[in-house]
C-alpha cells in the first residue's frame, strides 16, 4: 500500500516560493493501478516523482507497506524503489515490445524469471 499523508512540495523561485503540491493526502492499495491526468503545470510529475522521493517533499510522509521512505537510508530507499513501478510522461518504450513486455523488461534485466517478471506486471 502506497501512502500519502499531509505531502507537500514548495519550488524556491526569484519571485518567492511556489507551491506545486499542498497537504495531499492518498492510500494506493495493493494491486491498484492509477492514472493522474490534469492539466500541464498542475504537479502531476512532482507528485508521481515525490512517491518514490526522486524529488524529495517539503513536508509530510510517504509510506510504502508502512515504511516512512523519508527515513530510509539512500541503499534501503534503492532496494524499495524496485518493487514499485511507474511509467513517466516521456517513458521511452521500446516500440518492437508491447505493454507488458516493456513493463517486464527492468524485472528481466534485474534478473527477474521472465514467468516471475509477467506474473508481476499482470
């Protein structure tokens, strides 16, 4: 389970601060899959980036099975970040693979069985 709670992200700029993501709060179950869609500008790619602390919050928590990942050391925050999967507005397919096939490819390059790997994407 994915957890957002009281997440926030704040941009410094020369004109002062701005706010991309306030007090957001989200449960993702197991298994759930989500899309976010809104309009450019809107933080889509800052709130997905802030799941998995490749852009880090301003404030508030990101839980994954109840593990805070603002407090996992940078090797335990890798080792996490394999078992969660996200694809990116420029996500760079492999065009001769179709959906599945590129969603196992990672898994199969980590050395993830390829039946392990399918099993997983599905």
């Amino acid at each position: 389970m994915i957890e957002l709670k009281h997440l926030s992200k704040v941009f410094p700029t020369a004109d002062g601060d701005f706010e991309a993501l306030s007090d957001i709060n989200l449960t993702i179950g197991d298994g759930d899959i989500f899309g976010i869609v809104g309009m450019s500008g809107a933080g889509k790619s800052t709130l997905v980036r802030c799941i998995n602390l490749l852009e880090r919050p301003t404030q508030g928590e990101v839980l994954i099975d109840g593990e805070n990942l603002m407090e996992l050391s940078p090797a335990r925050l890798r080792q996490t970040r394999r078992s969660i999967s996200m694809i990116f507005q420029q996500f760079n397919l492999l065009m001769q693979r179709n959906c599945l096939k590129n969603v196992c490819f990672p898994m199969e390059l980590a050395g993830v069985k390829k039946a392990d790997a399918e099993k997983r994407a599905r």
